[in-house]
C-alpha cells in the first residue's frame, strides 16, 4: 500500500460528536436540510418512525429511531430519560420524584418530563458524577 494514503483503519471517525468543534446535528425534516446546533435542542420525542426534535417554539420532524439517535447525541449531553425522551442535559432545571422510582425533570422552559426509573443512575451519574 502507498505510504501517503492511509490505511482504512487509520482513516479518522468524522461522525457527530467524534470531534471536538462538530457542535451542530444535521437534520432531514421532509425537504428540508437542517443545522441544528446543540444548545438550541431542548428535548426529543418518539412518535411512531418519526423522533420530534423540540427546539423553543419550534419543532421539527425526522424520520428514525431512539436508539439511532440516542447514539448521536450521546457525544452532545443530550441523553434518554424514558423510553420515548431524549433530554439536553443543560436545560435541566430540577428533578423531583413522583412515584415507583420515576421522576419528572422540569426544563428551562418550564416543560415537564417523565424520567423512568431505568435511565435515572445513567442520567444522575452525568449529573452529579456518581
């Protein structure tokens, strides 16, 4: 093999999140392409084959699953919180309990969400670094 060109393996990962300065997710919402920068993105919604990006007043529709997602925004302090929620961390006003181990977080905003027991360690380990 040629020495200037890199092995595939050696090829950097250039995914969201892999680099430090890649900050803004891009969206296909129907027609459109969008740039969505992290900071923007308030929340994300299940709804059937389609995840609805809440952002402020502003929502928007993509096609593609939780678990796709939950991947790509790892990287960006957006985390599950339930089954059908993905939540930026750094909206995060206070988290109170209500019952069998499930909480709700209540955003900036002043949006609330339930947060299942199941995905309360991982979020409170990103939190509070337990």
């Amino acid at each position: 093999m040629d020495a200037t060109v890199p092995a595939m393996n050696e090829v950097p990962d250039l995914r969201l999140g892999s680099l430090p300065w890649m900050t803004r997710l891009v969206l296909k919402a129907g027609s459109r392409t969008l740039l969505v920068s992290r900071e923007d993105i308030d929340w994300v919604q299940a709804a059937g084959n389609y995840l609805v990006f809440h952002l402020g007043r502003e929502r928007f529709s993509v096609r593609g699953t939780m678990q796709e997602m939950e991947q790509r925004l790892a990287a960006m302090n957006i985390v599950r919180i339930h089954r059908s929620t993905l939540v930026n961390l750094d909206r995060v006003k206070s988290i109170e309990p209500i019952h069998a181990g499930d909480q709700t977080v209540t955003l900036a905003g002043g949006v609330e969400l339930v947060m299942s027991r199941t995905y309360r360690d991982r979020v409170y380990a990103l939190l509070f670094g337990r």
